[in-house]
C-alpha cells in the first residue's frame, strides 16, 4: 500500500522527525494491510519492524506448550518487532514474541537493516547509550547471577561441613576410645589366662564374650527410667556377688541390653565364684568396645549418608536431563540446607510416594527447592525464628504439585504481583540480590514447562511448583532477562 509521510508523521513515534527524514522512511519503509491472523511468530528471524497505523493487535509470548496473551491494543502507533537491530551485539536478532490481529490491520513495516541504519545516523548519542544500558544490564545480571549461586555455594558448603564434622568427630573420638579398651581387653585376657583357670573356664569365657557381642548388637531402647531402674538392679546385683564398682559397670550393661537374668546366666557358666569379678570386667571391656564400634559404625553411616546427598543434590556424576524421583532431590535439598534451617524451625513433609518420577532436570530443580526453601526460612526467621516449614507433594491432574509452605508473615499484596521480576526483593541490602525467584522462575517454566506461582495470608505463605508428568519439547532457557524495550509498546 502507499506509504504517506504525512499519515505517519501523525504516529507519536515520527512525530518529530522531519519532511527528509519522513521521506526516507516511506522511501525504505512500506505500508502493509494485514487480514486478521498472525504477523510473525516467536523465534523467527526478527527482519522486520512494525508499527500500527491502524487496527487491532495481540501480542503473546509461549509459556511451556501455551501462547500467553501479553497485551491488546487499539492505540496507533504501538510499535514491535526487531526493535533491537540497532543494538551492536554480533548476535543473530529474533523476534522474541509473537504478534497478531483481531482485524484488518495496517502497518507501517521497516526492514530491520534500515532501522538499524537510520537509527545510527539519527541519533548516535541515544544508540551509544541504549547500546550501554542493554549490554550493560546483561552483563551485569550475568555478574549478579554468579554471584547469588556463589552465595549460596557457599551457604551449602558451610551447612554441610558443619553436619559432616559431627559424625567425624564422634567416630574420632570413639575410634580412641575403642583402641583404650581393646588394649584394656587384651591385659585382662592375659590375667586371666596365667591365671589359676583350667582350659574349660576359658572356653565358656570365650564363649560368654561371644554370646554377650551379639546381644549388644541388638539393644533395643530404653526410657531413662526403665534405664535407670536397671542400672540400680544390675549395680545391686554386682554388689551381692562381690564384684567391685557395681555402679560403674552397671550403666555400661544397661547400653548393652544386660539385665540380671544375664548376669545369673554368666555366673552360672563360670561356676567358679573367684573367676566371676574378672569375667564381668572382660565382658565391660567387650560391651563398651562393641558400642564403640557400633558408634563408629553409625558416624560413618552418616557421613556416606551426607556424601550421598550432596552427590544427589549437585547430580555431579548425572545426566543433566532425565527421569527423576523429586522426593529423593527434596530430602537432598533440606538435608543440604539443614544447618541454615536450624532446630526452632520444624520441617513437616507431606508426601505423596505414589506421585510417579518425572522427566527433569534435578540440578536445576535443586536449585528451585533451594531458592524456596532459603524464603521460607528467612521468613519464618524475620518473625521471630520459630515455624513450620511444611513441604508437600502431590499429583493434580496432569502434573506434580512440589508445595512449600511456611507459617512467616506472608507477601503483601501490593508486592505479589513483583515478587518473580529480577532484582526484586525484601531483604535487607546485602542479604539477597532478589534474583533466586526470578531464576525459580524461569527454570519451572521456561525450562520444564511447568508453573510457580504463590497464595499468602499471614501465616499462612505457599509457594506451587507444577510439573508436567510427561515429555514436553525442551525451551530454551534465556541467558538474560528480557529487555523492557522488547516488551510489547
């Protein structure tokens, strides 16, 4: 159609421009009608750049396998397309939305290369200067994305060197003790055996050590006071067969599940009532050295345990996609954030284990998990440190629901709306970069297609994570956040 330099300069953004300059554009430009249906489509080269002299559009951007609608305007002028050919990236531009009308519609369409051009020419100061703020902005948002995983690399590392130095330290402290009594068993054993005591004697000692090992590596738990009234038992029964320090050794027996009944079967194996207090002070030394042993036993059960999970959580050895068990990566995630959570804030979880595996990538959902649960924590923390922190799973519908909810004071309202935009947030200066729902955000939607969104009343503060059961076409992830100057205008 005819381009006239007079219709468009009565477009707000040629306003200003000039009769050579308005000539130019028509000269480059070219006036399209447009029946109704779509003008160009996401991800698509972005050639060309559009303003509406009149009619209806509707903008949109695909979310997952769903084109969201944007916005929808009848205003002239509005402008889109390859709005930032101008910008000297290098990078090849695509339209990062799409775009169509609702009814005959007609624009004023510019190639991308003449945009470009007249844009330089005309205002080189504004081009250096938009040049500086969009790179700009996405190298500072790489830098401050760095910076909050480092952060929390570093918030990680420090909650689990503090869960792996418990378990160490026990099995270090009981391994020098187990070496004590073990070097203790083996001078009693040599008393014993130069000792006035026929080969017999021995053998049912032998035995009794034996017999005594293996029940102590089934002790059941007792109450303090069932444990307190045998001690006393057991302390009053050593005392009435002479054999010295009853109060010593009893609690000792009472670890290792002895009771009384036990002991009249050992003095009835000895047989030999001056054997009897050498006998009950080997059996101590075996009792304590099998504890020992099962404590060391226990420590490093907990810290392959802690390994395990911090493999699991960092999926270091892993395939970045495939199918996983999200309550195995929840489990990694809130043991891994243990020590930051601490022992004021109750951890309730509600499973659903019959919810199936679902394809994902877990490295990435950890970070979510980690990212969610780092709010609630801070949270419940800003009101006073005491809370439920409340994870729950469930399947709904065609997708699984992974829920964090936390009893802190809520989001007001007035601020729910931009909770997920970058940079923004409610801690204090220094202790947040308010980038961490922004990244949640984006890998649940963008990447598994999925959705997170919030419900909050005092109290009473949910954050929803949805996620498709099933294959989708991978998105690809943005490295940046958009630009505000690609947003629909």
């Amino acid at each position: 159609m005819p381009c006239s330099a007079a219709e468009i300069s009565s477009l707000f953004l040629f306003e200003k421009l000039n009769s050579e300059q308005l000539g130019r554009l028509c000269s480059e430009g070219r006036v399209e009608l447009f029946d109704p249906g779509p003008v160009f489509t996401e991800g698509d080269p972005a050639t060309d750049f559009y303003v509406m002299i009149e009619g209806t559009v509707v903008m949109s951007r695909r979310v997952g396998s769903d084109d969201i609608e944007v916005s929808r305007t009848s205003q002239p002028g509005v402008y889109a397309g390859a709005l930032r050919a101008y910008v000297g990236d290098g990078k090849p531009q695509r339209y990062i939305n799409s775009l169509r009308v609702t009814e005959p519609t007609r624009f004023f369409v510019l190639p991308a290369e003449s945009f470009a051009n007249v844009m330089h020419e005309w205002f080189p100061m504004a081009i250096h200067l938009l040049e500086g703020l969009f790179l700009g902005s996405q190298t500072f948002q790489r830098a401050v994305g760095q910076r909050e995983r480092l952060l929390a690399l570093g918030s990680l590392s420090a909650g689990l060197t503090h869960e792996l130095n418990n378990p160490a330290a026990a099995a270090v402290r009981a391994t020098s003790s187990l070496r004590d009594r073990v070097a203790h068993m083996r001078h009693k054993l040599g008393a014993i055996a130069s000792g006035p005591y026929d080969g017999d004697a021995l053998k049912v000692l032998v035995d009794l050590q034996e017999r005594t090992a293996e029940r102590v590596s089934k002790t059941p738990a007792l109450s303090p006071l069932e444990a307190s009234d045998r001690e006393d038992e057991l302390a009053d029964w050593l005392d009435d067969h002479g054999v010295p320090n009853g109060w010593q050794i009893a609690p000792t027996f009472v670890q290792g599940d002895l009771d009384v009944d036990w002991l009249e079967q050992i003095a009835a194996a000895v047989d030999e009532q001056e054997i009897l207090p050498s006998a009950i002070e080997w059996l101590t030394y075996t009792v304590e050295a099998e504890l020992l042993m099962s404590e060391i036993e226990e420590s490093t059960n907990r810290i392959s345990h802690l390994v395990d999970a911090a493999k699991q959580y960092s999926q270091l050895d892993r395939a970045p996609y495939q199918v996983a068990d999200v309550h195995e990566l929840l489990d990694s995630t809130l043991l891994m954030l243990s020590g930051k959570i601490g022992p004021q804030i109750e951890v309730v979880k509600e499973y659903d284990r019959s919810a199936p595996r679902i394809p994902a990538y877990p490295a990435e959902l950890n970070q979510v998990w980690t990212n969610l649960i780092d709010n609630a924590v801070f949270s419940i923390k800003s009101a006073g440190g005491e809370g439920t922190l409340t994870v729950r799973t469930a399947v709904v519908h065609d997708r699984l629901l992974v829920e964090f909810r936390d009893t802190g004071p809520g989001v007001p309202t007035e601020i729910r709306g931009r909770i997920f935009d970058p940079f923004f947030t409610t801690k204090p200066v220094g202790e947040g970069t308010g980038l961490g729902l922004d990244i949640s955000w984006r890998i649940v939607v963008n990447k598994h297609h999925g959705d997170l969104k919030v419900e909050s009343v005092p109290g009473d503060t949910r954050f929803q994570v949805l996620l498709p059961l099933t294959a989708t076409a991978t998105a690809t992830e943005p490295d940046t956040v958009p630009d505000p100057a690609q947003e629909p205008s």
